[in-house]
C-alpha cells in the first residue's frame, strides 16, 4: 500500500510538471497537490501517526478524487494530449474501484478469497503495467512534440527570415528609387554649377585677355608711333621733293626732275612698309583682343615671339619708366613655319614674358634694398629639331620656391600681391600649348636664381585625344 501511494505521487507530480498545470491550469493544480497529501496518509500511518481505520478512507477518497478529476480533465480542457492523459487515467481508476469494491466484498464474504486474491493480483499487475505503457507512450508522444515543435520553430524562423528579406528588399528598392531621385537632382545641381562656371571661366578668361590687352596698350602705341613717325617723315620730305620736282620740270630739267620722282617712289615705298608695319600691329592688337578662332595657320614663330617680346617690354616701361632689362634673342635663322593658332601662342607669349619682367623687377627691388649690383637679363630663344619648335624664356629673377611649383598651372593661383594677378595667366598658358597643340611646357627654377620655362610645339598639326 505504501509502494502504491508513492507511485501515485511519483505519477502526480510526473502529471503536474508534464502538464505544466502550475501554468496552464492553476485551478486543477491545487487539485492534484491535494491528491498527493492525500497520498502521504500511508506513509504516516508507517510510523503509527494515523490509526489504521483510516486507510479505508483514504483509498477511498484517492479513488473518487482521482476519477473525478480524470472527468473534469477530459471535460474542461481542450488540449489533445490533456484529453489522451485522462483516457488513460480510466482503466487505473476502474482497477482501483473493482480492487477496492473487491477488498470490502471480501471482509462480508461476499466473494470467495482466492478469486480476491487472483483479482487483485491482476488488477496489482495491470496497475503497474499501464502506468508504464502509458509513460513510454507518453515519452514517444513528447519526442514527437518536440520534433514538431523543433521543425515548426524552422519553419517559422524560415518564414520571419523570408518575410525579413522580403520586407530589406523592399526597402532597398525604396531606398534605390529614392538614390536614383536624389542622384538626378544632384546631377541636374552639379550640371548647372558647371555650365555657371563655364561662363564664368570664359568670363575671367576673357577678362585676363582684357588686362593683358590693357598692359600691352602702352607697348603697342610705343610700336605704332615709330612706324607713324617715318610715315609722317617721309610725307612731309615727299611733298618737299614733289615742289623742287615741279620747279625743276618747270625750267625744263628733265634729268633732275626724274632723280627727285626716284626719291619720292623710295619714300613712298618706305611710307608703305611702316604703314603695314602699323597695320600688322593693329591687326595683332585685334586678334588678341577677340575670342580665338582656334583655327591652326603656317606662322613664323620667331616674328611672332619678337613682336610680342618688344610689346610687353614696351608696355611695362610705359607703366613704370624706371624699369629697364636687357632684352637677349637667340633665334633660331632655320626655324620653320609652323602651324599654330598665333593669337594663342602670341598670348603664351605674353603670359611668360609679363612673368620675367615682373621676376626681374622684383629682385632688383630686392638687391636694392641690400645694395648687391643687379642687372636684369631676359633671354628669348627658339631652335628646332625638325619636329618639334622649342620655345625658351629665361629670367634671372626671383625664382620659384620648390613648394609651390607643382602649384603655378592652377588656376587662380599666383605670387603676385592682390590686384596685380588674377592667377589665369600660366593656366590659360598650359591650357593652350599641352591641350589645343598637343606639346609641352616644363619649368626650371632656383629660388633667388633664375627661371627658365620651355616650351616644346609639334611643328605640324597633332591630333589631340581628348
């Protein structure tokens, strides 16, 4: 008796933690810890502590309180395998009930004693066998739970993880429409800036050529004045030579006459060629004015480097009458011509020619300041290699520190004082002799020194790639 209360309160707690009663159902759980004290009577009866007169009882309640709470399990709850647990319950409790009704009957003599005993050692054996078959069932049925819940819980974090992508692809898809907007409108922004500083590049550029035609207006009117001046000369002595070439025709002196219409056609022709030489000034003095034609023409480089050597020399004494250089050309006689955009070159020209002057000047301030001797020196030279034109302007100047070498292409970068540069020249310089020629253009220098740029132009036209 006391082995079988221990089993029922071993099969009760096994019932209550499988079943998570304590949770689920807390109402029945008070019910099944009322049924495992009930069970302990046995085990207090062990040591004397309740009378035997009890026991009866005891099984007897056991017995209706195990029944009934199989009915309100199957009755109330729902679970499946809540409803296959109190079905199993049942024949345990019907065993109980015959061996109890079985026990009573006997102390009556109501049945015989050895079918009691043969009774009651089946219903002992079945007692115990079932409790054991069903546990094991039940343990298959919890590996089954289990596995399902395990593939179930797969399942479901496949689904969150597919519902997870879904939902990150959907969102990067918002997100890439949303770039590629944002991209079109910072792309329109960005083609905008540009076009605006496209304008106001070839505005500045077009202001550079301004200032520089205005520097040189000085050296242009110095060019044009000696021409008008042999121009108006040989006027004034033509019509001199014109009245004795009528007194002399008039006495009948023919000779003489056509001696002194020889000197006027001299004059004349003198006349002439300082007229184009005041005209080709003009006309130079327009190209470098107007936007380049970026059309490529035979040219004589060293007429053009010449003309503009004495025009930006010519401009700069305007300016400050106090400078003086020495001018050196070292040209070369076998120079070809070459097919270049001459207003262009004439600006290169200009830019790096403008730049010695004011390195020479600077220095000389210098070695004022310090008493050294200083003569300023400028040296133009051309030579040729049958396929290239090299183009040298040397300055013994103030040099250009190591720093800022890699610097002086930049636009807009410049040494000179505020006012006095707009830091376009050498850009503009480097834009047209490497871009538009296809040649090069290298600097030398030594800080407090010198500076020496050289200029290479391919000789005939080159094809640019872009």
């Amino acid at each position: 008796m006391i082995s079988g209360a221990g089993l029922a309160i071993f099969f009760i707690q096994f019932t209550r933690y499988y079943f998570q009663t304590f949770i689920n159902t807390p109402k029945w759980d008070t019910v099944l810890i009322g049924l495992i004290l009930i069970q302990c009577v046995p085990l207090l009866m062990l040591f004397n502590i309740v009378p035997e007169g009890t026991l009866n009882w005891v099984m007897f309640s056991a017995i209706l309180i195990s029944c009934l709470g199989t009915l309100i399990l199957f009755l109330s709850l729902r679970h499946k395998t809540v409803k296959s647990f109190a079905i199993a319950l049942l024949p345990f409790g019907v065993t109980l009930i015959i061996t109890f009704l079985l026990v009573f009957a006997a102390k009556f003599k109501v049945v015989i004693p050895e079918i009691i005993e043969v009774i009651s050692a089946i219903s002992f054996y079945s007692s115990i066998a079932w409790p054991v078959l069903y546990f094991t069932w039940v343990l298959f049925k919890q590996y089954d739970w289990q596995k399902r819940e395990i593939i179930q819980h797969a399942l479901d974090a496949e689904r969150l993880q597919k519902e997870k992508e879904i939902e990150r692809n959907a969102l990067i898809e918002q997100q890439k429409v949303e770039l590629e907007i944002t991209v079109q409108e910072r792309t329109a922004e960005l083609r905008q800036s540009i076009a605006d500083l496209q304008s106001t590049q070839k505005q500045l550029i077009q202001s550079e050529k301004m200032a520089s035609l205005g520097e040189l207006t000085a050296g242009i009117a110095h060019e044009i004045q000696n021409p008008m001046n042999f121009v108006n000369n040989f006027s004034e002595v033509s019509n001199e030579l014109i009245d004795e070439m009528t007194e002399e025709l008039e006495k009948g002196d023919v000779e003489e006459a056509k001696a002194i219409a020889s000197s006027i056609r001299q004059n004349l022709q003198k006349i002439a060629h300082h007229g184009k030489r005041a005209d080709s000034i003009v006309k130079g003095m327009l190209q470098h004015s107007r936007a380049s034609s970026h059309q490529k023409e035979p040219t004589d480089v060293n007429k053009l480097a010449d003309e503009y050597l004495r025009l930006a020399y010519h401009g700069l004494r305007a300016k400050d009458k106090s400078f003086n250089a020495e001018l050196i050309t070292d040209f070369d006689p076998n120079l070809p011509i070459a097919s270049i955009v001459p207003q262009d070159i004439g600006r290169v020209f200009l830019n790096l020619l403008t730049n010695a002057f004011y390195a020479v000047q600077d220095r000389k301030k210098k070695e004022k300041v310090s008493g050294t001797p200083f003569k300023p020196t400028v040296k133009l030279s051309t030579s040729t290699d049958q396929e290239f034109i090299t183009i040298k302007v040397e300055d013994n100047g103030s040099g250009i520190p190591e720093q800022i070498k890699e610097k002086v292409m930049q636009p807009f970068f410049t040494t000179k004082p505020t006012g006095e540069g707009t830091g376009l020249g050498l850009s503009m310089s480097y834009d047209i002799v490497v871009e538009a020629h296809g040649g090069t253009i290298k600097i030398n220098s030594e800080e407090g020194e010198f500076t020496e740029f050289t200029i290479t132009i391919p000789i005939e036209p080159k094809t640019i790639i872009s």
